[in-house]
C-alpha cells in the first residue's frame, strides 16, 4: 500500500493558494487514477480516497493499491494525518508527501527520498509523527522567477502572506499543469519505483 499525502490548509479560502500546490496536486493525482471520490475519515483527520492504481501500456499489468490522503488539519498538524497509518520505518518508505516549495520556481516538481524538511512546516510535522524522515517527496515549485529565471522570493516578513495568498490568473494556470505533472510523477513513483521517476521528471 502506498500512501499519497496532498500537503495545505483546509477551508474554501485556501482553495488555490501557493500552500495548498501538494493538495491540488494529489487531487489531480486522484482525478487521473480514477480514485473514489475523497471522504472523511476520523483516524487521518482528514479525506482520503482509497483505491488501486493500475498501468495500461505495460505487461505484465501492474497493480498497486494507494491510499490519498487530504489532511483537513491546518499545516503544521499534519503529521497527524498520516501517524495512525506509516507505524513504521518501512511503512515510511511507501509514503509520498507531496507539498509546495518557497526555494523552486513556478512550474518545476521534484522527487527527493530522506532528505530533511528544509523548514517546511507540514514535513516537519509528519517527521516527527512518524520519527524518521526516510520517506517519499514530491516538491512542487511556488515562486515566481525573473526573466533570467532567478527566483524572485518575498522578504522574510511577507513570506506567509505569501505562501497564503492565492495563485495570480497566470500563475493559476501554470499551477494547474503542474499538478497535472506531478500526478504523473506520482502514478510513476507508485508503479515503477522512485528513482525512475526522478530520472524523468527531475530533468524537466
């Protein structure tokens, strides 16, 4: 069983906010897996959708089953969404945190695998949920860049208004297929392994 977490903040107000670029991420991953619809769940504080993820152009067929979690904690709680199922270090190596990244420009994934939090609140939290950090990331690219193509972050006292506020028209459609990319990136991790789909999409 993999289990896919779609990291942000619950509530129509943080619909399409930079924070929330993991949870639309996974909604796209569900949408493109043909998941069931999301439903509440008690012990993951939070929606999940629990289902099987198949490959169509490879044989043998492959099959793997895939819970999607959609924590409706705030941030910083959300390791509380995936302790009552990652129980332990090797249950972590088939979590895959999908999250927003301050340090990376708009439009760019990228799949790490125990590596530290970097300062991210919602990864920290499941860190020390689950006491090790040897788990799956897919880290998805929230900042705009230069013409250059250097990326042009807030100061430090606007970087919560920031990541809260909500993705401008254009930054809103690149979003959008980003999350259609990292969903793919996602279905490869789940089906071919994780450092196949670094190789892929690493690159791009």
């Amino acid at each position: 069983m993999f289990y896919v977490i779609g990291l942000g903040n619950p509530g129509e107000e943080y619909e399409e906010t930079r924070h929330n670029a993991g949870r639309m991420a996974v909604e796209a991953f569900a949408k493109r897996t043909d998941l069931p619809d999301f439903v509440p769940n008690k012990k993951a504080a939070g929606l999940i959708s629990q289902g099987e993820v198949s490959s169509t152009d490879v044989r043998p067929k492959i099959t793997e089953k895939v819970t999607a979690i959609l924590p409706e904690t705030f941030m910083n709680k959300s390791g509380g969404s995936v302790s009552p199922f990652i129980t332990s270090v090797k249950k972590a190596e088939q979590l895959i945190v999908v999250h927003d990244d301050l340090d990376m420009p708009l439009g760019k994934i990228k799949i790490l695998f125990n590596r530290g939090a970097g300062g991210h609140r919602g990864v920290e939290s499941i860190r020390k949920a689950i006491k090790t950090e040897a788990f799956i990331r897919v880290k998805i690219g929230i900042s705009p860049t230069t013409p250059s193509g250097k990326i042009k972050k807030p100061d430090s006292e606007k970087i919560l208004d920031f990541i809260v506020g909500k993705f401008k028209k254009p930054e809103l459609d690149i979003m959008k297929k980003t999350a259609k990319e990292a969903a793919e990136a996602i279905e490869t991790i789940v089906l071919f392994g994780k450092e196949k789909a670094a190789e892929i999409f690493n690159q791009r």
